[in-house]
C-alpha cells in the first residue's frame, strides 16, 4: 500500500491541483451565455501580453499571482512524468504545452464569467509558471525526492500522529482561507489592514458573535489542540505540553488571520484569534485530562 501511495502520489496531488485551478480561475461560477455579455468580454480581451489596453494599466500583482498559480502545476506534472521514465526534454514540452492549453481552455470559459475578465497576458504568465514549476521539479527529484519521503517515513514510524496533525493543520487552513480569491494588490492588501479588527467581540459598534460560526470554529481546534498535545506528549511533560500546545494554537491562529489579509472577501479579526485559542485551550486540557487519569 505505502508504495502504491508513493508511486502514485505525485499523480494524486497534479489531479486535486487541476480541480482547484478550475475552481480558482472560474469562481464564483456565475456564468452568462447571452450574446451581449460575450460580446462584451470579447472586446475587453488584451489580444498583445503585458501592454495596456483601454487606458487599464499592467496589473503587476495579476502577472505574479498568474505565474505562481501554475508552478504547482508544472511542478506536479513534471514529477508524475519523470516516475514514468519520460526524458527530461520531452517534459518540459508537455508541460508547457499542456500549461497553454489547459490555460486556453480557463480562459475561454472566462469569456462566459460575469465576474472574470480574458486575458492573452494570463495565457503567457501560466505558461511560464508552469515552465519554472517544470525546472524546479527537475532540481527537487535529483535532491530532495528521496529525503523527504525517508524522512515522512521515518516520523511515521516514530509518531504517525504529527503527520496526521500536519494534514490537519493543512485541511483548518484551507477552511479558513476559503474562497482562495487571492488577491496581493495593493488596494486590497491596504484596505484588509485599515479594517482589521482590534476590538474583541465586536465590530464598528456592534456585537461580533455568531454562536454558528464560532462554535465550528472552536469545534475545529478542540480536535487541534487534543492532537497537539497527544502528538508532542511523547517528548515533553504534562505540564511543559499544556503551554507549548496553546502557544502553537495561538500561532496557527494568528497565521489564519494575517493570511486573510490577502484574500479580499475576509475581514481579519481578533475576535476569530481569541476564539481559535480558545478552542486550542479546550482541546488541550482534554488531552491533559484523558492522559492524567491514564
């Protein structure tokens, strides 16, 4: 079974990354197939990459995240094709060739999107991500490859439960930072940080509490914090673990926040922080509790 998972596990992870490349470039998913709205999109495509079009300037934070959206791609595709023994050159080309299409392909359906805009520029800044993620991959499987899988093995063995805590660290922060509409202009990073909120419990004068929303929320790290302590237990004492767990809780948390800043349909606030430790602090204490008695 391990070398099943190992064998296919490039395969597994390049199939979930093209799942979520159609949910990245095509969300909210509110399509129009009117003629008028196609015809509108047609005529707002910038047919020549990275010049100006209708007085609308570059949109250099567009050209960085574009390229970085495809070099997990590359990246992926390009491992998966080297575990099947295809030559070096021989990869670069499908990468890059199947980056364009596939590109193509998100960009045309774009043309549908009330929300999207069609972009030449796009086309060429995937296909040069997924052309670096492509090299970097090459650089990973000389180097790194064969360490890294000895290494998740070797804490398999030793305490499987941090693997598990790290893909759960992993699931709350995609929860979290959904609906992934990334965004690193300026404007945006700048209004996320003038509205950040400071004040616990409530925002612009009105009470912040949604027993819904922050109940799940402190659901998610009860099952946190409980996994941190029962997985670091082994190498600190009871009293030592307490303090380390709600101190890696309050990080994690912290992490959330600020990564919001980037995502401009969430409003960073301390509310959600303190209510994340809180849930850490729950967890923890039930670990502490349940291994006490033992």
């Amino acid at each position: 079974m391990n070398q099943i998972l190992k064998k296919n596990f490039p395969l597994i992870l390049f199939v979930i990354f093209v799942i979520y490349l159609f949910y990245a470039t095509l969300y909210p998913f509110n399509f129009s197939f009117q003629e008028d709205n196609i015809l509108y999109n047609l005529n707002r495509i910038n047919i020549i990459p990275f010049s100006c079009w209708g007085g609308r300037e570059i949109s250099w934070s567009d050209v960085v995240s574009n390229l970085l959206l495809f070099i997990p791609y590359g990246f992926l595709l390009n491992w998966e094709l080297q575990n099947r023994n295809i030559g070096k050159l021989k990869s670069k080309l499908i990468c890059i060739i199947s980056a364009f299409l596939l590109s193509s392909t998100l960009e045309f359906l774009q043309l549908f999107s009330l929300r999207r805009r069609t972009g030449i520029t796009d086309i060429v800044n995937n296909t040069i991500g997924s052309w670096i993620g492509c090299v970097l991959s090459n650089d990973f499987l000389v180097s790194f490859k064969d360490k890294l899988f000895h290494q998740i093995n070797l804490l398999r063995r030793e305490n499987p439960l941090l693997v598990y805590l790290g893909l759960y660290s992993l699931l709350i922060m995609l929860v979290f930072i959904y609906p992934f509409d990334i965004s690193i202009a300026r404007e945006n990073i700048y209004y996320a940080i003038k509205n950040f909120n400071l004040t616990p419990f409530y925002y612009r004068g009105h009470l912040n509490i949604s027993f819904s929303e922050n109940g799940i929320n402190i659901i998610l790290f009860i099952i946190f914090g409980f996994l941190v302590y029962v997985s670091l237990r082994k190498y600190y004492s009871k009293i030592l673990t307490l303090f380390i767990t709600i101190f890696i809780g309050f990080c994690l948390a912290t992490l959330i926040e600020f990564t919001q800043i980037i995502i401009p349909t969430r409003v960073p606030d301390i509310t959600d922080i303190i209510f994340y430790v809180m849930g850490t602090l729950l967890g923890d204490l039930l670990a502490f509790i349940t291994l006490y008695k033992k």
